[in-house]
C-alpha cells in the first residue's frame, strides 16, 4: 500500500495499461510537452514517444472524432477533453458515433474509448470551466459515466474502463484532484458499475457522488453527533447505476437524500428518486429529498459561486427533512 | 450514340470536364472489372426504388446514381486492410471496397441477416471485415472519425491507407477542417475525397460556399490539391493512384475533389421541385457508365456485345440479391431487442 494523490493515481493507472498494451493511447490538448494542466501525464511522452501520448490542436470536435475512428479500428485511445464543460465541441462523435456504433453496425464493430473530462465547480474559474454536465451522457443508451472519487477507486475504474469494449466517460472532479488515499502496490481493477457504502448507518441514506461525497461524508460525522446514523452511498459510476446497494440500504433505514452538484433541474438526482419510487415506494416513511447546485450557470465572483452548490448544512437541512 | 454537340455545350459550363484517356498502368482486365462495379452499382441502386415504393424497403436511401466512377476509381485501388470512410450515399463506397450486395440487400430490408442485422439501413452499412467503416447518417460527422483509422495506421506505422469521402455539404463542417489540419500536421495516410456534386440537400453550394474550387481548401491547409472530372474514371483513377501511393508512403494526406453533378433528389423520393432539373440533361451525356462504355468500345477494349452482357450479369446479381433478402432472411427477434448496445453481450437497461 502506499498514500497518493487521486491526480497521481490517475497517472498510476495510464502508465500502467500504456505499458500492458500497446494499443492505448492518449490524446489531447497539451498532453504531452506540458503533461496536461493538472500535471496529470506528465512524462509519459517521454516514455512512451509522440505517438502514443499525442499534442493536438485545439480541435475537440475532430480530435476526439479521430479518437472514435481509431476505436472503431481498434485501438483503445483515452481522449482528454481539458475542462467538461467544452465536451459540447465533440458532442456529436461521442452521442452519434462512439454510443451508437455498436448498435447501428448490429455489434461488428467496437468503440473502447476512454474521455477523460476535468469537472465541477471550484476555484473561481467561472461558468465555462466549471460546468457539471455529466448528466447529459446518462441519458445516451449505448455509453458509461463514471464519477470515482478516491485515487483507489480511480485507478481501479480507470484501468477497467480502458479495457472495456465500449466508449466511457471519466468525469473528474478538479477539487478531488488533491485528495489522498491508500492505493494498493500490484494490480487491481474497480467494477464499473458497483457503488461504495462510504459510512454505514441506521436511519437515513444519502446517495452521492464524486465530490459531494466528501460533503455528505462531512454532514453525516455532524449529524452522529446529534443521534442521527447516516449511511452514505457514493455512486462512483452513473451508467450503469447500482440500485441494488442502493435500495438495499433504503430497506434498513427508510429515508434518503439524493446529492448532485450539478444543476438540479433534469439531473440524475431527479431520476434516482423516481427510479426509487419505482423500486420501493412502500419502504419509504418519508418523501425522497433532491439536493443540486441552484439552477444558474456558475459565478466567477466568490461568494456567488459557493452559492451555487449544494453545502453540508443543506445536505444536513434534508436529512432533518426526512424525519419531520 | 454519343451526341457531341451537346458535350461541346457542356464543356462551356462544367468546369471540371476533362477528356477520357488511357492512364499508363491500367490494363484492359482491370478496366472491365471497374465497369462491372459501376453497372451493380446502378443496377442495385434502380432495384431499390421500386423496393420502397413496393413497402419493402423503407427509410431514407441516397442514391449513388451517375456519381459511380468516382468510388469505382479510387476505391478499387485499394488492398482489403485499407479503410474506406463513406457518407449517406454510401452503397457504391462498400460495393466497390467487395462489399456483399446480398448482405445490403437484406440491410435494407431491415433482416436480421443484413449487414448491420437490421439495425442501421442504408445510412448506416458497414463492413468492419473489409475496412467499410460505415456509412453515415450526419454529413461530415463520418470524416473525423475515419481519420481516426488513418491515425491508427500512423501509430502502428502500417501501410494501410484511408480514403474518406464527403460532399460539397459536408466539406462546410467545421470538423472536416479540423481532420484536415491534423492528417496535414502529422502526414497521415488518408485521401479526402470530396465528391462534389453541386447540392447540399436542397441548397445549391454556390449559394452557401465563398470559394466554389473547394479543392482549394486541402491547398490552404497544406494538403497537396486535385480537382477531377467526377465523370472521368479514368482521370480519377490516375489521380487517386499517385495519392494512393504517397499515403501509403507515408508522405502524408491528398485532397482530391471529384466535381459531378447531383442528377437525381437528394434522397429516392425527393422530386427535386426546388431545382431546375433540365441542368442534368446534358450531364446524362457523360453519366459515367455510358460513357466508359463508349470509350472502350472506341479503343478497342471491349465490343458492345460484352458490355452488355456485364450489364445482364450485374442485373442477375441485383435479382439475386432481392430474392434472397425477400424470401431468405428473417425479422430481428425482439428478444434481441438490447443487443449490441453495449459489447460482449452486457444488457444496461
């Protein structure tokens, strides 16, 4: 075992599969000379040369076309996108191509690309590099999303998405970046697919993910201090989504709150709740809460943006909620 | 008969017309094999109507009609590893590449034995086992993508070549530009093939378009530039040769634009009421397989008695086709209603 970053641990994972085979490749603005803003694949050009760890233009559309293209011929490229919120440019090829292809080709061809996509709201860098839009691909038969929150958790579902047949998205939260972890030495992989029970407890459920894992981690260890046991879900992976953990530990305490940073209106935190009704109404003793960031595009100034998302006192406000 | 004054006439206005010529290296055999392409190209093509009207068929299908010569030139040119990037109009692209028209038949029938086993259609048929990478159904949404295969063969350093086409519509997206630049930026070996027929849906190019020479734009992108005549096998033929041979020598992409006109609606029942549809006649003077056809016959190469026997046989293949897709194949079952969304057989629902 040894204690990484979640940003090293994404690198742990690319380097590995790099050297395992030689058809994953990375892509990319300023991955390569710079080793990404974040630092994140820093060297591996040096490694693994110009090829396979490639500088492109500022052309998301066509570049991470070309990623779909060599998938489809068989490579396995993990496409970076900077900051998700600019995934609009190649939304095309990732929503038309690389989800549908399978399909549309009746299964003769595959597309297992990776899109690395940085998201969420911190730091002041305002409404276009801050967006969560990780919403939007859930609703695209045909793709996964996964949200992994801890570096033991990245570098296990990174390495399972990269050698997965199909196209998976990676949204990463910036503020995740820094978090440390125990991520064990040899090799192991992460289920996409399969949620975490972060905190077990009795009398309230909240469904989280990434980041706001953290937060509702934080109102949890608050609200045990007033008699309150919280057992809190993170997700790790939206599509496919694990409502068997989740229903299951709905079945022993009969309440929860669904958290998502990302606007509330049309986000997944509405779906869950609905998929939850549909599951086991009658397990509930109290309406289901939804907890998303305000319906508002993000602030540049400080206070505004720390407005915009959900915080542990609104996570703690819905759990009390549920035992009114 | 060929009607010379009316070619004399044409010439005043197409600007792309180029005289047909024997190009060094191609031998009679191969000749008759690419008239052969062209006649089930078009014998497959004039099936299908009648299929849509019959209910048979249904959807959107593009036809490829009269525009023949140009995938016909270039694409069998290719070895089976190389990649073909295709567009809407893409039933010529896979019969050229040694497609199965049984197979696309029953595609279009929507059979469970068709290509994509009913789940694509015309816009969407593909053969991953002779490198057809598909057709598509967003025009200039296949280009990037097929790129993507060129850069595959650019990291493994094969010699496998790509040739992606797209239309005068499609060259006005901004991603065709983008794959442009890359494949110029790290030389890979693909051939843009822009198949130019004058018409983006319902909207004449010039209209829509600054520069109407868009080979113009590989030059501005540092892309060694052609234009042909989209009627001249032969001149198509000898160009893509020598782009051909310099992506697969790893001397980076060509641009080849194959000017032609749209002579038919933009899909099987569009009547074209928003154009002018006496422009075509003259252009049915050189449609390419008449054309060909008279040129060989002039030079010697073929009688006209087997001309039309490639054309019977092509029609014998075309029937075939329809029997089999009509009384040998089957409905998808519905119990496969999930499959292939996602690989290996996993069912997300």
């Amino acid at each position: 075992m040894s204690i990484i970053t979640l940003r090293e641990s994404i690198t742990q994972a690319l380097r590995e599969e790099m050297a395992l085979d030689e058809n994953v490749f990375i892509m990319g603005c300023d991955v390569g000379l710079r080793g990404n803003p974040f630092g994140i694949t820093k060297g591996l050009m040096n490694e693994y040369g110009e090829k396979r760890v490639i500088d492109t233009p500022i052309s998301e559309a066509a570049f991470t076309g070309l990623g779909v293209g060599a998938a489809i011929a068989g490579m396995r490229p993990l496409v970076e996108i900077l900051y998700a919120d600019w995934i609009t440019l190649p939304m095309d090829n990732i929503v038309n191509t690389a989800a549908k292809t399978c399909y549309m080709f009746g299964g003769q061809a595959n597309v297992p690309i990776v899109i690395r996509a940085p998201f969420g709201v911190g730091g002041g860098v305002a409404a276009q590099h801050s967006q969560n839009n990780e919403n939007w691909f859930v609703h695209v038969p045909g793709l996964k999303v996964i949200t992994p929150s801890t570096p033991y958790d990245m570098k296990g579902m990174l390495k399972s998405a990269i050698r997965d047949n199909g196209p998976v998205i990676c949204f990463e939260h910036k503020r995740n970046y820094s978090v440390k972890g125990e991520v064990p030495d040899g090799e192991y992989l992460v289920p996409i697919g399969k949620a975490a029970i972060r905190k077990t407890g009795t009398d309230c459920t909240i469904v989280a993910y990434s980041y706001m894992t953290y937060v509702a981690e934080a109102a949890a260890k608050e609200l045990e201090k007033d008699g309150i046991s919280c057992e809190v879900i993170d997700l790790r992976s939206l599509l496919p989504l694990d409502y068997d953990t989740v229903m299951e530990s709905i079945k022993k305490t009969s309440r929860v709150v669904v958290v998502t940073e990302a606007p509330l209106r049309g986000s997944i935190a509405g779906e869950i709740v609905g998929e939850i009704i549909d599951r086991g109404f009658d397990l509930l003793d109290a309406p289901p809460q939804r907890l998303g960031s305000k319906n508002s595009p993000v602030a540049y100034n400080e206070g505004l943006e720390a407005m915009c998302t959900p915080k542990k006192e609104d996570i703690i406000a819905a759990v009390r909620k549920t035992f009114e | 008969m060929k009607d010379s004054k009316c070619i004399e006439e044409l010439k005043k206005e197409f600007d792309a017309y180029a005289e047909m010529y024997s190009p060094e290296g191609l031998d009679r055999e191969e000749q008759i094999r690419m008239y052969s392409i062209m006649w089930l190209m078009r014998k497959f093509e004039e099936a299908v109507k009648p299929l849509w009207m019959a209910n048979k068929v249904h959807g959107y299908y593009h036809p490829y009609i009269t525009e023949e010569a140009i995938a016909t030139a270039i694409i069998t040119q290719l070895k089976k590893e190389d990649y073909v990037g295709s567009t809407h109009r893409g039933h010529g692209h896979l019969i050229a590449k040694g497609g199965n028209i049984n197979k696309m038949m029953a595609e279009l029938f929507g059979k469970e034995e068709g290509y994509n086993k009913g789940r694509g259609g015309s816009m969407h048929i593909s053969d991953m086992s002779i490198g057809m990478l598909g057709a598509s159904g967003i025009v200039g949404a296949a280009v990037a993508p097929a790129v993507g295969s060129a850069l595959k063969s650019w990291i493994k350093g094969t010699d496998d070549v790509t040739v992606v086409f797209f239309g005068d519509g499609g060259a006005n997206a901004g991603s065709v530009s983008e794959s442009m630049n890359m494949a110029a930026a790290w030389k890979l070996p693909v051939i843009f093939v822009c198949e130019n027929n004058q018409w983006a849906i319902a909207t004449d190019y010039a209209r829509i378009t600054g520069e109407p020479d868009l080979y113009k734009r590989g030059t501005g992108f540092g892309i060694p530039s052609y234009r042909c005549d989209g009627y001249n096998i032969y001149q198509i033929w000898e160009t893509a040769k020598a782009a051909i041979e310099r992506a697969r020598a790893g001397e980076g992409p060509t641009f080849i634009e194959c000017k032609t006109m749209r002579m038919l609606g933009h899909h099987a029942t569009d009547d074209s009421w928003y154009r002018d549809m006496s422009v075509c006649d003259k252009y049915w003077e050189i449609e390419p397989i008449k054309r060909m056809g008279e040129f060989m016959v002039e030079n010697k190469l073929a009688t006209p008695e087997e001309l039309e026997a490639i054309e019977a046989e092509a029609m014998k293949k075309v029937e075939a086709s329809i029997e089999y897709a009509d009384t040998q194949c089957h409905e998808p079952s519905p119990d496969t209603f999930y499959d292939y969304i996602y690989t290996d057989g996993e069912v997300i629902k």
